[in-house]
C-alpha cells in the first residue's frame, strides 16, 4: 500500500510539472556590434554599442557617451554596461542615460602603449608602441562614425584601467579635447620607467573631469597613481575637477567595478549641483 502510494503522488506531481513547458526560446540582447575596417590601423576592428532603454534614431533626445577601453563581451563591457544601466534610472539618477561604446581588444600590448626606452618593457610586449596610431584611430574614425551613426550630445567619457588607464592618461595629456571627462583605473605608469609622469600636458582648455582610482596594488602603482592625481591637481588649469580614491579591499583584478561606479557618482554628480 505504501509502495502504491507513493507511485501515485509521483504520478501526480510529474502532471503537475509536465503542464509547464518552454514557449520559445529568443536571444537576449543588450546592444548591438559593429565592425570597422580601419585604414589608419590597417585592420577590422569590433565595436560593442549599448543605447539607453526607449533611444530612437528618429527621437530629438541626444546622448553622451562613455567609451570604453577592453570594451569586448568578455572583458569589461556587459558589467560597465550594467552600472551606466542601473546608475541612469530614474530613481537613483547617477548619471544620465548614455551610449556605452566598448571597443574590442585585437593587441591591447600594442595599441595602450607608446614606445619606451625599457629592455624589459620590449621584451615582455614584443608588439609595444602603437598607442599614438590608436589615438589617431579614435580621433579620426572611431568618433566620427559614432557620432555619425547616434544621436549624441558633446559629452564624452573615456574608461582604461591597467595599460587601459596607461593610454587614458596619455590621450589626457597629449590630446585632452577628445574626451571631457577621463576615469583611469590602475594605470600602469610604470611603463618606459615611468616617463609619462614627466611628461608635461598640453593645456585643456575646457572643463575637464578626472577621476583616478587604484586598489591595493603595490607600492609602485599606489604611489605612481598618486603622483598622478597631485600633478594634475597642481595644474594651473580652470574648470578642472579632479578626485582620487584608494580602494584597500581591492586589488588589480577588481577595483574597477568599484572605481567606476565611484567615478559616476563623483563627475556626474558634480555636474547636477
């Protein structure tokens, strides 16, 4: 009886299971991708876009737009997508809602870095030095073509963290108009001993945010994102806002979702009072 019993519930609630099933399955997406044949880099490049929930080609409304640096699906893109998506509801209004522009990493050794005098340096990044190319290719063809393509405003952020934050510190020295406002994270100033350190930037001309960021990530990169945030506080520059903040529980591998969710509260913030 007890045998039969059970049988009889099993029975039963396979039925009651059995009654759901899968409609459909459809893809999830969160974007769109582009591919760029590039003729100052001599090669196709991938472009991840995010558009903000209700954006319309059609529509009068413009967007800013965040660019960011190991923009690939399997790098930073979806989770910086997640924080531009969360920061810009309406409840919260962190930041505005905004186009995320993820730029696909083909050689990032080569592409985030300028050449350096270090042996070591050459020997580790064999391909190093093509950071005033890429530069070019942002310049020239990236932002044109999104600005082409979108309906976007004159407001434009630039990410890097690592060699990333290594490239945005030199596009912010040696050719700050492109962007308003720079988050690095982690930069790795160590390169050619440090050079860019000394380097002397261009004036900017325009109102700038910045925003500096480092984990505990040793000695070097501590003290070097440091030095960096007093040089540039120390630039006699007007309309120039600029913020460092030290993340002790964190390290290389993942300040950066803490450093940028920090950075938007900070520059996007600043900019509603």
């Amino acid at each position: 009886m007890k045998e039969f019993f059970k049988i009889f519930m099993f029975m039963n609630v396979s039925l009651i299971f059995a009654q759901a099933e899968i409609r459909n399955k459809t893809g999830l997406i969160i974007g769109e991708s582009l591919e760029i044949n590039s003729k100052i880099l001599q090669e196709a490049r991938t472009i991840n876009i995010y558009l903000p929930n209700g954006y319309s080609k059609d529509s009068l409304k413009t967007y800013p737009v965040i660019y960011l640096l190991d923009g690939s699906m399997d790098e930073d893109f979806i989770h910086i997508v997640g924080l531009v998506q969360f920061g810009s509801f309406s409840w919260i209004n962190m930041l505005p809602e905004s186009i995320v522009v993820g730029i696909a990493n083909v050689d990032r050794k080569r592409d985030y870095t300028f050449p350096t005098n270090n042996i070591n340096d050459r020997k580790d990044y064999p391909t190093t030095g093509g950071s005033a190319q890429f530069i070019d290719f942002l310049e020239k063809e990236l932002l044109t073509i999104i600005n082409s393509e979108y309906r976007t405003n004159a407001t434009n952020t630039l990410i890097g963290q690592s060699l990333g934050g290594l490239l945005t510190t030199e596009i912010l020295f040696k050719n700050p108009k492109l962007f308003d406002n720079y988050i690095i994270v982690s930069p790795s100033l160590w390169w050619d001993d440090g050079s860019l350190l000394k380097y002397e930037p261009v004036s900017f001309s325009s109102k700038k945010n910045i925003f500096i960021g480092v984990g505990k990530e040793g000695v070097i990169m501590e003290n070097q994102s440091r030095e960096l945030y007093n040089k540039i506080k120390s630039l006699k520059e007007r309309d120039l806002a600029v913020y460092f903040e030290f993340f002790e529980k964190q390290n290389h591998g993942d300040a950066l979702h803490l450093a940028v969710y920090s950075a938007f509260e900070k520059i996007f913030g600043e900019a509603k009072q």
